[in-house]
C-alpha cells in the first residue's frame, strides 16, 4: 500500500484550486492533463480504485472526493 502524504480533505482543497467543481460531472471537465492530475492526487492520498471497476482511477477519486 502506498504511503499517505496527503489527506483526502487536502486532495480536495488542491483539486478545486486546479480547477475541478465537484458540483459538475467528472467527464463535463475531464481533460487528460485535469485527469493525471487527479490521478497522482489519488496515489498521494493512498487511493485505490475497486478491483472490480472499469473506469479510471481519476473518475473514481473524483467519485470518493465528492463525498468529502
């Protein structure tokens, strides 16, 4: 498991500075540079996309971080 260096809160606070609205859709904003982004966000926090799932690690974080 990866070791956390950032809290999911802190995630959150850095992906709205980059640009991200968690009142809007993830594919209405998703670029692939917003997408990255997110994505070492997630790896930051210690994140982990189900197994099962078949979407990206960045639609998934962005998923979890709308509930913070």
């Amino acid at each position: 498991m990866a070791k956390k260096k950032m809290s999911a809160e802190e995630a959150k606070e850095y992906a709205k500075k980059y640009g991200w609205n968690f009142n809007k859709d993830f594919h209405e904003q998703s670029t692939i540079s917003k997408s990255e982004e997110l994505a070492a966000l997630a790896k930051l926090v210690g994140y982990k996309k189900p197994s099962s799932s078949s979407g990206s690690t960045a639609r998934y974080f962005f998923e979890y971080l709308k509930k913070k």
